[in-house]
C-alpha cells in the first residue's frame, strides 16, 4: 500500500514538474513577444496580448 502511494506521488510529481516547465516556456515566449511587439511599435499585437477585461 505505502508503495502504491508513493508511486502515485511519483507520477504526480513528474507530471506536474512537465506541466510547470511548459507553462514557464509558454509565458517567456509572449515576454519575448511583448517585447517585439514594444520595439516595433506595433501596437495591435502588443493589446492583442492582454485580455479583452484588463483595465490596469
């Protein structure tokens, strides 16, 4: 049983330290974007970024 429920944390753990690692990559990559989108003065891709509600 102790096995079984420290398999599962390793699943869970791993899954998660994946699901991070994405969400990290996915949030760098519209920094970058927003950063190009700034440098070029293009600024319908830069609001493109934020949500339609953002009001800060």
């Amino acid at each position: 049983m102790l096995k079984g429920v420290a398999f599962l944390l390793a699943l869970a753990t791993a899954a998660f330290a994946r699901d991070s690692t994405n969400d990290a990559a996915q949030i760098w990559n519209l920094e970058k974007a927003y950063w190009e989108y700034v440098k070029a003065n293009d600024l319908e891709k830069y609001r493109a970024l934020w949500h339609e509600d953002f009001v800060g």
